[in-house]
C-alpha cells in the first residue's frame, strides 16, 4: 500500500508540473504574439506619419506656389 502511495504521490508531481510547464508555454506563446504585432506596427505607424507628413508639405507647398 505504501508503494501505491509514492507511485501516486509521483503521478501528482508529475501532472502537476505539467500543468505549469503549458501555463509557461501559453505565456511564452501570449508574448511572441505581441511583439510580432509589435514589430509589424511600429514601422507601419511610423511609414504612415511619413506619408501623411509628405502630403501635408506638398499640399501646403502647392498652395503656396500656386
């Protein structure tokens, strides 16, 4: 009966580690999602404050020359 109840007891152990070893690899996975999303919308926010710059210039340029 002793021997039963270590086997178990080592069975628990191991679920259990388990267990903690997919909750660190749903936050790992929750992470990298967020830094490639990241990583994609940093430069677009930066290309479209550079367009919508270029196009304000050349807007008040033409007005100007015009």
């Amino acid at each position: 009966m002793l021997e039963h109840n270590r086997e178990q007891a080592a069975l628990e152990k191991i679920h259990a580690d388990i267990s903690r070893i997919y909750a660190e690899q749903r936050k790992l996975n929750t992470e990298a999602h967020k830094i490639t999303r990241e990583n994609f919308w940093y430069p677009m926010g930066i290309v479209l404050g550079m367009f919508t710059a270029t196009g304000t210039i050349m807007a008040i340029a033409q007005k100007l020359l015009s």
